[in-house]
C-alpha cells in the first residue's frame, strides 16, 4: 500500500520557471490538501480539494495553481517560480465526511529550491 | 483567532530520560481536535495521536502519553525513557470543527535530540 506518493523527492528551478508537483494517493480519500513548510515555522495549508472537480484556497495560494480531476491525483503548478518559493512541500490526504476530525496523511515531500 | 504555540524550539536529551514537549493551542471553537505528529531526519510526517475537545482522558501508548487539559488549552506529549530513534521534530497540530475545511494549524515544531 503506497499512501501518499509525491514526486520528484527534489527540484531546483531558475526564477520564472514553471512546475507541476505531484502528488497521488491510493487510499480513496476524497480530501487533499498541499502545505508548505519553511524552516523554524510549522506547515502551512496552500490549497485543498474536497473531491474530483473542487479546489479551495488555504492560507497562502498566491503563486500556485491547482486541480482535481481524479480522486488520485492533485498536482500543485508554479506558474513563475520566484526564490520566495523555496521550500519543502507536502501533499496529504485524508477521508472527507467531518473533515476536521479526520487524520490527514502525509507524502514524503518535495524539496524545492528556486534560484 | 486560532494558533498553536510550541514554546520549546529545542531539547536536547541522554537517552532512557523523559521528556515533555509542550503545546498550547487558541480557538473559539467548541468542537476541535488536537494532533501530534513526528517528522524523523528522513522528512515524512508520521501521524502519532489525535484527541477531540470533548475527551480530556489521557492516553498512553507505549513509552508515549499525552496530557490534555482544556483548562490550560494544553496538549502536551511525554516520551518515556527516551531512546535514539526518539530523535525527530515534533508538531502539535489543532483542527477546528467551523474553520477551512480540513485546514490543520501547526506549531512551529520542537527539534528533539536523544543523545546515547
């Protein structure tokens, strides 16, 4: 059982590159969520998907894109990558129903540094 | 509004003693929920505990035990007899039941060291 699978495990990109992280799951969870992590803070929610076809804003989207077309897969694009961008970036998934309650699941990241 | 704090940036620890990592958490809500999560030197999150506001009960699992006392909105994590692999940074993490869906607000970690 796979989980949570993002890819690649690291990048390096020029200012004004653009990206697609990817991330999949093989759990059938309804819920996905991207957050970024930066050192000495904690994560932060960038967007979230409660199912194939809806996507929402979390805490800081500006600079990514996202969508859903399967219950899988929920690729995170950097449209023009800028060095504030640098960071390490986790998908997680999680059944829908109650969100809050539910135990979200992490991939294994994405370090992404922007030059 | 809505926060976790994580006071201890560091600690550093000999194996076999106990350590408490402390997390403080701000809602208004009513209903929420509180969670741990490791993340060893390899970089995944490894979800540990979940606990909702209505359960004060601590929890024990193994060497690990939780105390949550709403009265000091704390959620605060003991490792017993601390060993080598303990060695990772830990999130407290708070989820409300009337916030963004699904969005779980972290601390800012505890970077933990058991040193043999």
């Amino acid at each position: 059982n796979a989980g949570v699978t993002q890819t690649p495990k690291f990048q390096v990109l020029k200012t004004g590159q653009s990206m697609t992280l990817q991330c999949a799951q093989d759990m059938n969870h309804e819920y996905m969520s991207w957050y970024r992590q930066d050192p000495g803070m904690g994560l932060r929610l960038i967007h979230y998907s409660v199912g194939a076809g809806i996507t929402d804003q979390g805490e800081v989207p500006n600079g990514y894109n996202v969508s859903r077309s399967t219950t899988e897969d929920f690729p995170l694009r950097l449209l023009s990558a800028a060095p504030s961008q640098t960071s390490v970036y986790f998908c997680a998934s999680s059944y829908s129903g109650a969100i809050a309650k539910n135990i979200q699941y992490f991939g294994a990241g994405t370090r992404l540094s922007v030059l | 509004a809505q926060k976790v704090t994580q006071a201890q940036t560091e600690i550093s620890v000999v194996e076999k003693e106990d350590v408490t990592l402390d997390c403080v958490y701000e809602t208004r809500d009513t209903t929420y929920y509180l969670f741990w999560y490791k993340q060893p030197p390899s970089g995944e999150l490894v979800f540990l505990i979940r606990r909702n506001s209505f359960d004060e009960q601590n929890e024990i699992s193994g060497r690990y035990s939780w105390n949550f006392q709403k009265s000091t909105s704390s959620f605060n994590f003991t490792i017993t007899a601390s060993q080598v692999v303990d060695s990772a940074v830990y999130f407290c993490a708070l989820s409300e039941a009337g916030g963004s869906q699904g969005n779980l607000i972290f601390g800012k970690g505890t970077k933990l060291s058991v040193k043999p």
